[in-house]
C-alpha cells in the first residue's frame, strides 16, 4: 500500500440549528494524458430553449429586501445559472444566484473587483419553464440569524480580494456574513444546502432562507458574522484559489452531500495550482454531521476540453448530478466549452485523512502522473461533449437530468456585466453585454441512470 493513504484522524462537525423566517415571491412573464473513453457517446441535440426576460435588479431586490438597493445601474437580474436543482414539478427548478454583478478593473499594475450593485443579496429562485421563456415563480432572499441580507461581499482582508465601486475608484466595506454561493440542492425537509467560494464553505439554509450554520476549513478565523460558522472542513483547502472555490453541489440518494472545488488547491504554492489538473471532491453527511470522504479528480487536457486552449488552469469543475447509487455526473469546463462525466466514488478511492490532505511534498496538486504515485484518482466515463451539440450556451454552471436521457443547462450569465472600464457608460450605466441566462434541453443518445 502507498504509504502516502495512511489514514489520519478525521474531524468531528457539530450543527447548530436556528429559526428561520423571511420568504417573498417575485412573479414575471482516467488516463492523465489522454481523455477516459467514451462511454455513452459525445453526441447530444438541443430540443428547447428559455431565456429569462428583463427583470429590473433594484425591483427584484427590493421586493425582497425593500430599501436594499438604492441604484442598480441599469443591471437586470442574471446569475441565477449557478445551479440548477428539480421542483419536483416537470419544467420547474430551483436555481441560486452567485454573489451578484461584479467585475475587474485593471489600475496599475492591480486588478480591482467592482461590485457595483453592492446591495445585492444572493437568493434561491424557483423558476418554471413556459414555452420559450423562464419564469420566476419564487425567490428566498439569504439572510444572517437577524434577518439580515447576507450580501455577495467578501468576508476578510488578505483573503479575498479588496471590494470597489462599480468604476473600480472606491472601497466598499469587506462583510463577515458575505457569500458566493454556487452549487444548491434542497434537503428532504425543505432547507437548502448551498456550497460558497470564499471560505470556501458549506451552508444550510432554512426553507425561508436563514442561514442556519455554514462550515469552514479549520483555521479560517472568520469573525463578526451574524450565524454560525463551524470550522469543520480539512484545513487544507484554505488553501483554495480566489474566486475558485465550492462550485459544484449534490446529494446523493442516501442523503450525503458532494461538493466539487472548482480548481485545484495553491497546494503548496499558485504554480503548482495554476498547472495541476486534479481537484477535489468532498463528502459531508449531514446525517453525521461531519465530513465521510475525499476523492482526487482529474481534468481532461485543457485542449481536449476547450481545442485551442493552451492555459490549464481555465478548467473548472461547476456542476455535480447525483445519480443511482454512488454515481455522479461531473461537469468540466472552461468559459467557452463543457463536456460532462459519469463518476463512481466507489471504496478505494477515498482520500480524507491521508497526508494527500497535506502540503507534504509532492502534493496531490504537483503530481504529473497520479498513476504512478499510486493515487486513486477517479475513474470518468464521457457521457456528453457539449462542445459538439449547437445551440448550447457558453459558461453553463447548472445542470439538472429529466427522466434518464435528458439534461437541462442553465448558463450564468454575469449578469449581462463584462470585465474592463466600458462595462459602463460616462453616466455609470451598464453596457450590456447582450448575453442572456438561457436554459437548454438537451437530449442524449443514451440514458445515464
């Protein structure tokens, strides 16, 4: 046996459940050098298309929160393509935004992250898909333990980047109780799970949107916020690169939770993330209340995911679907391109507690060949290359599965912002970039449950 799977001690979680309160609606019209083989097939077609229409931001938010958005400059709601989680209904989900309109200014030889709608608070939307067009049926606005908006804002100085105004010219206040949410799944008693980006973290949601506890790496030493956070999960994903956090989010049917980390770990250092192509999946049980499991993922070449693309580190992990069992589906990406896997998180490919959790040299994240470290790296099967079914959108981070042989996408669309001083006017209005949250159907040649 490896000696580097010698198992450590496994740390315990402890839930600290609250109240909750607060819900409104808004109605409107393996192999590391070569890809896995194909399994099922790489062909697919589209067979419907949504977009959502124009929903004014500062309505939105304020129907919610009344008085939390002042001037929403012209942004309408977007980003509500983080995931995308069944209703229960054919043609009904649960979507979440992600921590709202923001961008990068280049000042200097800095890159300032604007937010310039910084009263936006992430919520939950339950949306229904009505011919060409989606719906809002519902959305849960996420509040602190008072009652407050928890804000998209980053929570500490020297961890995530500096917020600014929507010009990049102003500091805006850092905010504890901020998140990027991402990945959702709702829980069989009607609460949410939501994974983050900044901490990276896990967070339980009330069905009316109160934060009920959210874990952390251990060490992470956040303070000030308004619910409680739990250092519960491996310290080594403090290590996490800015903005690639959690992303991915599912539940398997014995109730456990998957949570994807969008890129691999800086573990031990940027050049060594910047260049890896293994990430990480964590197990939680909320039965247990602890995390159970670890599992090494390994990305396709980042010119087999995106031909053209020469940069490693523009792949990403987005979305998780659980299905029969222990199988998954795992979406890898870049901004441009997706294919999406079928995995096993079958026994033997368990990593928590060995020094794989470690910055011990080589890390998980400097290995070039996982094989020959004799690291259980997972198994993936090619269920869609999404690169060859047209009419898919770009930057699709929700996926859902609709019977056994049709998957529902839903892009992010950035809230139609754009990167750079011309995202707005002289008068601070937004150009929008005409991209669009577009849900797509698509049918598969072969059903995956």
């Amino acid at each position: 046996m490896n000696p580097r799977l010698t198992r450590l001690r496994r740390p315990a979680l402890v839930g600290l459940p609250l109240s909750a309160a607060l819900a409104l609606s808004v109605v409107v019209g393996t192999a590391d050098a070569t890809p896995a083989p194909h399994h099922h097939g790489s062909a697919g077609r589209v067979v419907s298309t949504a977009t959502l229409p124009d929903v004014p931001l500062a309505a939105f938010s304020n129907g919610l929160l009344p008085g939390s958005v002042a001037d929403d400059r012209n942004v309408d709601l977007g980003g509500i393509g983080s995931d995308l989680f069944p209703a229960g209904r054919p043609g009904e989900y649960w979507t979440v935004t992600d921590r709202g309109p923001n961008g990068q200014i280049a000042v200097g030889k800095d890159k300032r992250r604007t937010f310039p709608v910084p009263g936006f608070d992430p919520a939950i939307v339950k949306i229904r898909v009505v011919g060409d067009d989606i719906r809002i049926l519902e959305a849960i606005p996420l509040t602190t333990a008072s009652g407050a908006p928890v804000t998209g804002l980053p929570n500490q100085p020297g961890r995530d980047e500096a917020p600014y105004t929507y010009d990049a010219s102003t500091p805006l206040a850092y905010d504890a109780n901020g998140l990027d949410t991402e990945g959702l799944v709702r829980d069989r008693d009607g609460s949410f799970w939501l994974v983050d980006e900044y901490g990276p973290s896990l967070v339980h949601v009330s069905a009316r949107g109160r934060v009920l506890a959210r874990h952390v790496p251990k060490g992470l030493g956040l303070t000030g916020a308004d619910y409680p956070v739990i250092e519960s999960l491996p310290s080594i994903y403090l290590s996490r690169k800015i903005n690639r956090g959690f992303e991915g989010l599912a539940q398997l049917p014995n109730g456990d939770l998957v949570m994807a980390l969008q890129s691999p770990l800086l573990n031990p250092d940027k050049a060594s993330g910047e260049n890896s192509r293994t990430t990480r999946l964590l197990r939680f049980s909320p039965r247990e209340d602890r995390v159970t499991g670890e599992y090494a993922y390994r990305f396709d070449p980042v010119g087999v995911v995106e031909p053209g693309q020469t940069k490693t580190s523009e792949l990403k992990i987005s979305a998780l679907v659980a299905l029969g069992g222990e199988r998954l589906l795992v979406q890898e990406r870049t901004d441009k391109s997706a294919r999406v896997y079928e995995v096993n998180l079958r026994r033997g490919t368990d990593i928590l507690g060995t020094t794989w959790d470690t910055p011990a040299a080589p890390t998980l994240e400097q290995l070039d060949d996982t094989a020959s470290a004799e690291v259980p790296v997972l198994a993936k099967d090619l269920v869609v290359d999404l690169n060859t079914v047209p009419g898919v959108p770009g930057k699709i981070e929700g996926i859902a599965l609709e019977g056994s042989s049709t998957l529902v996408l839903l892009n992010d669309n950035d809230f139609g912002m754009t990167d750079g001083p011309a995202a707005f006017d002289t008068a601070g209005r937004l150009v929008d970039s005409g991209v669009e949250t577009t849900l797509v159907r698509v049918r598969l040649p072969h059903p995956v449950r």
